[in-house]
C-alpha cells in the first residue's frame, strides 16, 4: 500500500495514516516536548528522519509550520488558485504553494504588505500562535495593544510555552513546533470525542479516509487504496559561516599545518554535497605557503579529522579545493560541520604576510548540489546580498592575516603557583624548588640548555619535571625529563647546575604552556652533604654567552632564538622573568635550608571539640610529631631533637594555675617539665623551653613520631555567668621568615622553624 508522502526541507516529515511509537526518535527521550512529538506521531502528522532522529533543537521555517498546521486540521485541501502570493513560482509551484495559498482562502495567514509570503524566514512565536489557533478556529478576543497579544493570551491560557511568551519574536523549534500543534490537536479532540463523518468527494481528506480527489461520479473519493500524491522535492540550500581563526597574529617561517581560515558549513532542505571551493589571499602570495588542504570535524567535537578532504591547488592567484574526496563532502540536513584551511609555510619567505579569504569576486566560488535531488546550488548571497535566485550563502568575516617572522621567541617566568620555603634533608628528594612557566610564541620553540644558578654543594642533582600549568608535582610516581648537574656546565661556577638536552626532549608549543619543577636531589651526609646551608635558585637574567640561562631553537624555522637585545620588540628572542618584549629580569626563588632530619608533620591528637571542661590538673592538649625518613648515617640516623614549644592558650571563662603548667609525653606522662606561662585566664602564651636537658623525651628518631601533652591545673571552669572555653594552639607554622612555635635541631643545625604546609595547627576546642 502506498503511503501518501510530502518531502519538505529542513523538517523532512512524512504524514501518513498510521504513527509511530515514541521510541523511533532516538534524540527526544530528554527533551521537554517529548510527550508532543510522540502524540503526533501516534497521530502520523509527524516522522522523523531517516537516521531516527526528530532534531527537536533545529529551527523551522514559515512554510514547514504551515504545513504540519493544514495537515493535521484541513489534510488534502486544494486552493482554488496557486498564485496567491507574488513570491511563489508560477510556471513550477514551489511545493508549499497549495498549503499557503489554501491557508490564505481559509484567513488563515494574509502574507505581507508587499505581496509576499516569505517561505524561508524562521517562522516567530507570535506569528506561529496566530497561524495556530486561525487554523483550529480559535479567534481571540482582539483589544487594544499589539496586534499579537491576544493570542500570547490565549496560549497562557492553554499553558501553551508560557516560558516564552515574554518573547514574541522568539525563532520557533521543530520541538516548540510540536508542543503548540499538539496543544490544540488534544483541544480539539477534548472537545467532541465523537469526529465528524467524512464526506465523500468534497476534496478534503477526512478520517478515517486515506485520500479524497473530489471526485464523486467514479466513488473512488473514499478509496481504501491511498494514492501515491508525488511533491518536487525542495532543492536543497548550503550556508557557509566564516569563523575566526584564533590562529597567532606572528608565526615563524617553516611552520606546518598552520590554520589559515576556519568556517562552519550547515545544509538546509535535504543533504548536499561540497564539490568545490575558492579562495584568494588577503595579504602577501599563496606562494608563502604549501601544501594547502581543507580539514573537517565531522563529529563536531572539536578535533579534526586526520583525512584531508581536499588539496589545494594554486593557480593565477586563486586557491582552489575542486577534487575533493570522494567526489564531494557529505554534508547532513541540519548538522552543523566546522572546516578549515591549513597550509604549511615555507621556510624561504620572511618576514612577510600571508592571509585567505574567500574570493567572493568569482559568481561560483562555492559550489555544492542537493544529495536527494542531485541539482547543483545556483546563486551564492555574499553576507546577505543576493543578485536572482541564491541557494548558497555566504557570511564572511575579517580574515586573520599571519606576519611570518624568521623565527619564534620564548618568554621563561616565575609560575603563578609559588612555591614555600622547605628544610631540605640529605639522603631524600625535595618537593618543587622553583616552578617555571614558559610560553613560545610563532612556533614552537626546542629548548636545548637550562642554567641554574645559587645551588649549594648539599645537592647533588636538579631534577626537572615538565608539568601542566596548575598540575601538582608527584615525584613518586612522576619521571623528570632530565637533571642538571655541575658536570654539564662548561666552565661555570661551582654554585651553577646546567642541563643539556637532546633534540626533542622539551618543545614548548605556542597552544599550551609549559611549568619546568625543579627539585633538588640532596646528598647524604656520608656523600658530602651538609647541615645548615641555605639555598636560593636563581635564574638568571644575563644575556652574555657565559651567564645566560635558556638557549633555544625553533622548530620550524630551525633556527637559534636569540637573547633578549631589550628593544621592545620580539623579534625571535628568549626573554626571562619578562612576560612580553621588555629587558630581562632574575628569577629568585624562596630560601631554603639543609639539614639531615626534618619534622615532617604536627597533627592534633585529640578530638577536634569536647562538651565540657575538666578541672584540677588535667591535660587539655596533645599534638603528635613525626619526624622525615632519610639515610643520613654517618654518625648513626640523625634525631629532630626538639628545644623549645610555645603554646597559645585561649581560656575564655575560665581560671589556671599559672604556676601549674606541665609538659610530658603521652607515651611517658610520668616525666615532666615545668612550662612558664604569662597569664592564668583570658588569651595567653605558654612556653616550655630547654626541653633537650629536661626529663621528657626530646629526641624523635627517622620515620617515627611523638605525642606531647600540655598539663596545667584548671581551678574554675566557669568563672562568671556564660559560656566557657578552654583551648591551645601551636600559632606559627611554617614560616622561615618567622621564628615558630617549634624549635629544634638535627644534632648539628638549631632551626627556628618547621617545613609543613599549615601555618598554625590547632587542638581540641573544650567548651561548657
């Protein structure tokens, strides 16, 4: 049985006498107009398209709406004249001739001034309310106001896309298309359960009629048989949107693969095929570049295809993809596809410029043809111009014109994410040092030599990592992609650490930064290492040949970046501690110091809070230590050997004993020393000092770790009316520029502060 079919573009739907369930479109299932794409298609006003799919995101025009209106309330309805508006063919009628002109005697639409009916244009909200409720008969009340209100009112009250009738010139959706069409087809059917009997011959398909020709004297108006109603398909339309390229305004010469153009190509109608496509420069010569071929991204996921669909040929100026694979690029109804021109530059022209644009001087620079119809586009409108019939068109934008310079520079500066000063301890492997970002510009650029300056003899290589800008370091599981030692440098100072590296080992690309980690392999102290040096990596700003810091070459260009000459212009140089072409500047990292034991964390050891204050001597604090591994045993494993702990004691409402207060280990809480404090109640310090003559242990072995107890004898746990507090706090932490609240030495060097990351560390909080 043969179905009757009409082929419309951009919405491809298929109205017949049967529907189809929910589950044939494989895009609606989260759609918010679901329910009325499957109650039209249980209805068989609507199918999808051949791939399965609704597209209920993509945009409908004012002919297709019409359409699925007449169909679904006037199916089968003939005009009695198709040249009802001044903008339809009249030798060959446009396939919605019979739907608008059968509307327009029906006062269903009236067209515009001029005449026109304007097929194309994407029909808006309140132009689609009113051809919708004209065609179910629904006549609003007309006031004063805007000639579209009344039927904004009238969609509110149906609850018919409330969300969007503050905005009446809102460009409709296939998805929006279906939930107002669906709206007044349940109203309709809501209000008579019982459809008026089909009238046999009166030209109007009724159900449950499949087909009425008018025709009364053959009784074939009511056939069972449905006659095949044949529409011309309409020919297809390509839209070409030119993008901005994001493409390096400076490019070194030699580079490959450089984007020239970018643009989005979307059919409309049917399928169509790219068979060809023109271009002409818009600075320098095509002669700057080789190797021109077009790139797409046929999934849209943002990365081209590897497949060159066309290679450009060159010829009296022009640059021309007309043997594309394939025979031609398939472009899909509906599915937007980005483009793109590369071209590889050549190594023997610069500085010049070279730049594309699409040579909208020639009447066929695009070409393309419908897929179903196999008939080529004619006419292109150039950013909205037209001359005659244009089923091509074409929005341009400024082209990104490339200065190809002789080769790339590379800028070297402190990363944003800093670092902290660390106890470096022998045996062991730092954390970061320094952290570098470096940045390339116009091609990517080889970096071959890495000096670094202010390294004490305790070290005995520089680790380098290349990381991500913002990714952390894990020298545990990370592997550096080379070391610096002393040994690399030719003629250089002792305090100086220098990297070679082979070719390859670290390209810095214009599209992605680059952070260098350094870190410090220290020695032991059987290797030489010693106790108490401070170190402060530096990289240098010089640009004398021995105390320059980075050389480097660029990678298309195959030539050496030079030093920064400090003339404000980039002119293929290596620029340091500078983020743009100005003079140089040092690079100084924090200070760091050597030991061979190091406190590795200070962690509270009782609960975080407490319901209740204890009284009489009690201990109301406890923070357990631990002490770095390391190797360093020339003289046995050297201890962290604790000297001095300063407390800060909070006690709000609340009364000590001075005199009282006690520090002890809990392992050993029997081995006291008395603390001095300088207050008994409000906020106040406590200090244990001389802790390594005292009784209490004070010697923290490699890998191990020890739980200090503060005691005092609390003598009133609520003072006045109010509430209580009591609690105690290690305050300074982690700061070399501060003496801390924890002093200590590795049984050569005092230090006066602590490498953890947290500034303070804080002890149960006991409230009443």
């Amino acid at each position: 049985m043969h179905l009757r079919r009409f082929i419309i573009v951009t919405i491809p739907l298929f109205f017949a006498g049967t529907g189809i369930a929910l589950a044939a479109f494989s895009d609606t299932s989260s759609s918010i107009y679901a329910e009325a794409i499957a109650g039209l298609s249980q209805r068989g006003i609507i199918e999808g398209y051949s791939d399965g799919t609704f597209r209920p995101q993509t945009s409908i025009n004012r002919a297709e709406f019409l359409k699925i209106l007449m169909e679904s309330r006037f199916p089968g309805k003939n005009p009695s004249d198709l040249r009802c508006f001044t903008d339809q063919d009249i030798q060959t009628p446009q396939w919605y001739a019979r739907t608008t002109c059968a509307a327009k005697e029906l006062g269903i639409v009236q067209g515009y001034p001029d005449g026109t009916f304007r097929p194309e244009r994407t029909v808006q909200l309140d132009e689609a309310l009113k051809m919708a409720f004209l065609t179910f008969g629904i006549t609003p009340d007309i006031t004063v106001g805007q000639w579209y209100e009344p039927y904004l009112r009238a969609a509110r009250a149906r609850n018919i896309l409330v969300s969007l009738l503050t905005s009446p010139a809102h460009k409709l959706t296939r998805g929006e298309m279906a939930k107002i069409t669906y709206m007044l087809v349940l109203d309709t059917e809501d209000s008579s359960n019982t459809p008026n009997a089909p009238v046999c011959g009166n030209g109007v398909t009724e159900q449950p009629e499949q087909c009425d020709d008018g025709n009364v004297l053959d009784s074939d108006g009511c056939s069972s048989i449905c006659i095949l109603v044949s529409e011309p398909i309409r020919r297809a339309i390509l839209q070409i949107d030119q993008q901005t390229t994001g493409t390096l305004t400076t490019v070194a010469k030699g580079q490959k693969g450089v984007t020239l153009l970018k643009f989005n190509a979307v059919s409309g109608r049917q399928d169509s095929t790219l068979t060809s496509l023109v271009f002409e420069p818009s600075a320098g010569s095509l002669l700057y570049g080789q190797n021109y071929a077009l790139m797409m991204d046929r999934d849209g996921d943002g990365i081209f295809d590897s497949t060159v669909q066309a290679t450009g040929k060159v010829q009296a100026g022009r640059l021309i993809f007309d043997a594309m694979l394939g025979g031609g690029v398939h472009l899909s109804e509906g599915l937007t596809v980005p483009f793109l021109v590369k071209a590889d530059l050549v190594s023997s022209y610069g500085p010049v410029s070279i730049g594309l644009r699409f040579m909208t001087s020639l009447p066929d620079y695009v070409e393309a043809q419908g897929k179903d119809d196999g008939l080529v586009l004619e006419g292109i409108e150039t950013n909205n111009t037209c001359t005659g019939n244009c089923f091509i068109r074409v929005n341009t934008a400024g082209s990104t014109d490339i200065n190809v310079a002789d080769r790339g520079n590379l800028f070297i500066t402190e990363d944003s994410q800093s670092v902290r000063s660390h106890i470096l301890v022998g045996s062991t492997v730092s954390d970061a040092l320094l952290r570098l970002r470096l940045r390339s510009e116009g091609e990517p650029v080889d970096l071959k030599t890495i000096r670094i300056d202010g390294v004490v003899s305790s070290v005995d290589a520089l680790l380098l990592y290349k990381l991500l800008p913002g990714q952390a370091l894990n020298t545990g599981t990370m592997t550096p992609f080379a070391q610096a030692s002393n040994g690399q440098c030719t003629d250089q100072p002792a305090t100086r650490l220098c990297a070679v590296l082979p070719y390859g080992t670290l390209v810095i690309t214009p599209d992605q930064e680059t952070v260098i980690a350094v870190v410090a392999r220290m020695k032991s102290d059987q290797q030489g290492g010693v106790s108490g040096q401070s170190m402060t990596l530096t990289i240098a700003g010089n640009t004398d040949t021995v105390g320059r810091a980075f050389e480097a070459f660029g990678v298309g260009s195959t030539q050496s970046l030079t030093q920064n000459d400090g003339n404000s212009i980039a002119g293929g140089e290596i620029f340091v501690g500078v983020s743009s072409p100005v003079p140089n500047s040092a690079i100084t990292g924090k200070t760091h110091d050597t030991a061979f034991a190091s406190i590795a964390s200070i962690i509270n050891d009782g609960p975080a809070t407490e319901s209740f204050i204890p009284s009489g001597f009690t201990s109301f604090a406890s923070f357990t230590f631990s002490a770095q591994p390391h190797m360093n045993l020339q003289s046995g494993y050297n201890d962290v050997v604790f000297q001095t702990l300063f407390f800060h004691v909070t006690a709000q409402n609340v009364q000590l004993d001075p005199l009282s207060f006690k520090l002890s280990t809990k392992n050993n809480p029997e081995a006291q020393m008395s603390c001095s404090a300088s207050a008994s109640t409000g906020s106040f310090d406590v200090s244990c000092t001389g802790i390594q003559n005292s009784s209490v242990q004070s010697r923290l072995g490699q890998g191990e770790n020890i739980t200090y107890r503060l005691s005092a004898n609390v003598t009133n746990t609520q003072v006045s009316q109010g509430t209580s507090l009591l609690h105690v706090s290690l305050p300074v932490l982690g700061t070399r520029s501060q003496t801390n609240s924890v002093q200590w030495s590795d049984q050569n060097s005092v230090f006066t502060w602590v490498d953890i990351p947290e500034t303070s560390v804080s002890g149960t909080v006991y409230r009443n």
